[in-house]
C-alpha cells in the first residue's frame, strides 16, 4: 500500500491507494484548505497562522495513514516550499511529526501532472495540451501518449493573483470587473511568454486538472454551459455572475463555501489562459499531480535509479509511530 502527500500553495491532499492486478484502487483520500501560500507574494514567508495550519493537516495525515499498512509514501512540496525563505523550518518541523517532504521544482511538478493526468485517458497518439492552475504556480505541457513534448512551470497561481488584486472588501460589481480586468491582463502576459513554442508543437485537445478548474466547470454547467468542460465564450459569459455573487455576498449554484475566496482570481488565469494559447474548449481532468505521485511511485518507487533518472526525489519508507 502506498502513499501520497501533495503540499499545494492552497490546499494539502492526501491519497492512499494499493496496487492491484496493474490497477491502483484508491484506499483514502483526504484534501485539507490550508493556504500556506497565503501573503506569500508580499511576505516571501510562509505566516505563523498558515504554518500552523499545515502542520495540524500533517498531524491528521499521519494518524491517517497510520491506520493502513503503508509500505512507502512520498510527501511533495511545491510552489510555496520553493519561493519562500523559511520553507526549511515548515520542511524540520514535519520531519518532527514523521513526514518527510521532498522541494520540486516547477518542471518536476509539471512532470508528475502530466503523467496523472493521462492515466484516466486513452493511450493516442494526438498532441494533448494538460494545464494545472494551482495556489502558487501553473503548469503547461505538451504531450503525446507519454512523450512530453513541451514542460513548463509559470509563476502564477489562484492564492497568488486573489493576493495581488482581489484583497479588498466593499467594491461595487463594476470596480470588482476592473480588477477583473487587471488581473486577466497580468496573467496574460505571463502566458504569452510561452505562447510561441505553445503554438510551435500545437495541440488536439485541451485538459485542465486542480480545484479551480474543477470549481468554475461545476459553475459553468450549472449556467446551462455543458457538462465536465469550459468553453471560453461560456467563462467571459459568467463574469458579471461571478462578480454579482461576491459583491452581493449571494449563492451561486456550483461554487463551494470554501473555494469563494479563489473564485474570482481563479477566472482570471483561465480567462488569460485560454486567450494566450486560443483554447476555445477546455475538459476537466480529475486526476493532477497526486495520481501522478501515485503512478510513478507504484512503478519506480523500489527502483532508485529510475528516481534519479527522471530528476525526481526518492520515496520514504513508512515509519509507524
């Protein structure tokens, strides 16, 4: 049985899964908001509330994961571990509860998306365009079957935009839709900077995986815009929605309580992120990095030389206690 920890900018995932018969059934699966990415940008620190925070989610995971008979897991750090200078301190304070983290880098994380991400689809031969929006960073690739072709890692994230132009309270909906505004336009330019080998290698279909993607598509479809997909014409379509609902403080059919804050922050770079590489149609993957983590480790995890071949960190044993 094996286990995997994802230390994202926003939330913490944890998913436990055993192999069986060339299948990986998940066993648990557990996702904790912790925001450790909050105030990153302005700080360049991880806050005490936030540490806090992480820490007590580690706490649970462990007593989690100490109810399976797990051979190994691999806990990764992403975004916020590092861009922030004491990431090392959150790294030894973990290593006290029992849980080893490893750093990886943007186009690692990238590597690990991609490989989750095609595990729940067909094996072809087509240019497949996989995206994931997360709290601190962003990640693009280009594949084919299990050829990457294009891997990079951009420095925007939903935590990070909400931060930058969405932390003021009591704005009318059309000063609200001009940091809308603003927001798209800086995400925008961080995309373009990728645009051209995006365009170079092209692509046949377009998938996107993380919390965000998954929020706006439930809203989409609530709106009559088609089911586990997102359409560039539907997202600006909802815009005026999106900002009526935080203004008014109102429901909004499709949007949990606990993703409100990244709602708007979260259109934003999908908005600039479909405009920059002409994605008029985007599906929703429901597998990211952790199924990755998931998939790679199962195979490679008691082959350490396939670790360090791919420039990936080696797994942990499972220590009980």
């Amino acid at each position: 049985m094996y286990a995997c920890i994802d230390l994202g900018s926003n939330s913490f995932h944890l998913l436990i899964g055993e192999w069986e018969n060339g299948h990986i059934p998940i066993i648990e699966r557990c996702s904790e908001k912790v925001q450790l990415g909050e105030g990153v940008s302005s700080s360049g620190e991880i806050s005490s509330a936030s540490f806090e925070r992480g820490l007590a989610t580690l706490q649970h995971f462990k007593f989690l994961m100490d109810e399976y008979p797990i051979q190994q897991y691999w806990a990764l750090g992403t975004n916020t571990f590092r861009v922030t200078k004491n990431a090392i301190d959150f790294v030894n304070a973990a290593a006290e509860i029992g849980i080893d983290i490893s750093i990886i880098s943007g186009v690692q994380e990238a590597v690990l998306i991609y490989a989750g991400v095609i595990t729940a689809l067909p094996v072809v031969n087509t240019h497949r365009l996989i995206i994931d929006i997360g709290g601190g960073s962003t990640e693009v690739i280009i594949g084919k079957s299990h050829e990457r072709l294009i891997t990079e890692s951009l420095a925007i994230g939903s935590v990070a935009w909400r931060d930058q132009f969405f932390d003021e309270s009591n704005l009318s909906i059309a000063a609200l839709e001009s940091q809308m505004d603003l927001g798209v336009a800086a995400a925008l330019k961080e995309f373009q900077s990728v645009a051209v080998g995006v365009s170079k290698v092209g692509w046949n279909e377009a998938y996107a995986s993380s919390g965000t993607v998954k929020m706006l598509t439930a809203i989409c479809h609530e709106q009559g815009f088609g089911e586990s997909q997102i359409s560039y014409r539907a997202l600006q379509e909802v815009k005026s929605t999106l900002a009526t609902a935080i203004v008014m403080n109102s429901e909004l059919p499709g949007l949990k309580e606990r993703r409100r804050d990244l709602l708007l922050s979260g259109w934003c770079i999908l908005s600039a992120l479909m405009e920059a590489y002409e994605i008029n149609l985007i599906k929703f993957s429901a597998t990211a990095l952790r199924e990755g983590m998931l998939d790679f480790m199962v195979k490679n995890g008691k082959t350490y030389p396939a670790m360090e071949q791919s420039g990936l960190p080696s797994v942990s044993l499972a220590a009980k206690g």
